[in-house]
C-alpha cells in the first residue's frame, strides 16, 4: 500500500521555486492539511481544495509553516460559510503559541477554528513532541498518522531523526511504517542531515525526504525525495 499523500509544496524556507512544504493527506477517511506556509493557500485555492479538508496539522510556529493559515481560515469562514475547523497541535506549546498568534491576528480564535492538542482530539492522529529540536526557542512537533493498515509518520522541522526512530522497540510495533522526513544536504542544526535517515533505508523503511532544493542534492544521494513522486501538480 502506498499513502495517499499529495505534496502542496516540498523545498526549504527559502526554496521559493518549489513552495513551502506542506501536504494533503488522505487517512482513515478524512483529508488533512499537514502545515500552511505563506505559499499554500494560494496554491489550495488555485486547485479548488481549500472546502476539501477536515482539519489542519500544524508542526511549528514558522512562517513557511504557518504564514497563510489566517488567510484560510478567514476564506473558510467568511466566503464558504464553513464551521470552524480543527487545527491539531502535537506539542502543548506549538497550541498555546499557535492561538496567541491567531488570535492576535483574528480575534475570537473559536469562530474559526477548534485548536487542540493532536493527543486530546478523538482521531487517528498523534503528536510526537520535538519542541527545541529544529530551533531552541521554538515549540515544534512531529505526526504519527495510525490505522489497521499501518503507521505514517511526517517529522516537521527537526536537527536529527525524530527520536522514536531511533529506539529499535517502537520501529518494531510500528510496521508498516512510512517517513516523510524533512532534510538538509548540508550539516545544520535546524534540519535533518539526509545522511542521518540511511539507517532506515537499510532497515527496509520507505523513507523520504523534504524540505529542501532537489538541485542542490548530490549525485549519490540514495534517499528519495517527495519531489519526484508526491509532489501535487
Ligand atoms: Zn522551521
């Protein structure tokens, strides 16, 4: 089986060219809008899919990730008429972080949108805490994705592998299992060294990677990026 998972954008920050990274994805029925950079509301409008999510995952607090999500959800309210979405935070502090932005710059966030913690939230999906893992000051997470079929996990920004696949015990009672992890050909701290997810490569885990230029990849990269294969276009 493969995920029904459609890419909205896939580059870094500032890899304009192949808008912000952000996904659809289809599970258990519902479709979610996985983050909403600064390019993906446009880009949702354009494709006439802004009435075709159930609830949004937000992973961090940057603008790539969160900078037209007003934008959607004033769209929703007042031009579709549409109740007020859930919006699932997977760290305590992305939630309390996320509804003071939003209600800076909305007001009475409730009107449009119903923001909780992923874990709080009757539903398929669960946080992954990795707040100060992309950037110190930042509350971030990652989104494990759970059904009879099997597990997918997407890692939001983050220095290293998310931890849990690094404990050979979870990889074990998480199979099937596929990674959409975020990636750097460079060593940064805020990002994943595409190096570091070999290991699950060789462990027979379908792993790839976003978040970043595929120009700027080496020749002997071995991890595929969504680019190529999930990239909505
Ligand atoms: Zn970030």
């Amino acid at each position: 089986m493969q995920p029904e998972i459609r890419f909205l954008g896939a580059g870094g920050a500032h890899d304009i060219r192949w808008g912000n990274s952000a996904a659809l994805l289809r599970w258990s029925d519902k479709t979610y809008l996985i983050d909403c950079g600064f390019t993906v509301y446009p880009r949702l409008v354009a494709e006439n899919l802004l009435e075709a999510i159930d609830a949004i995952c937000i992973t961090h607090l940057h603008d790539d990730h969160i900078g037209s999500l007003s934008a959607l959800l004033y769209h929703r309210h007042f031009r579709c008429n549409m109740p007020p979405i859930t919006i699932l935070a997977g760290s305590e502090g992305v939630r309390t972080k996320l509804h003071t932005i939003l209600h800076f710059l909305m007001g009475e966030v409730e009107r449009f949108a119903d923001l909780r913690l992923a874990d709080q939230a009757e539903g398929p999906v669960v946080g992954l805490p990795t707040d100060g893992l992309h950037m110190p000051h930042m509350p971030s997470s990652a989104f494990l994705f759970q059904s009879a079929a099997g597990y997918l996990l997407y890692s939001g920004d983050i220095g290293c592998p998310v931890p849990c696949l690094q404990e050979p015990d979870w990889l074990k009672a998480h199979q099937p299992l596929w990674v959409f992890h975020d990636i750097s050909f460079q060593r940064v701290p805020t990002h994943c060294y595409f190096e570091a997810l070999y290991f699950l490569l060789e462990q027979g885990i379908p792993t790839w990677g976003y978040h970043c230029d595929p120009e700027a990849a080496p020749p002997d990269l071995r991890l595929p990026l969504v680019h190529t294969e999930f990239l909505l276009s």
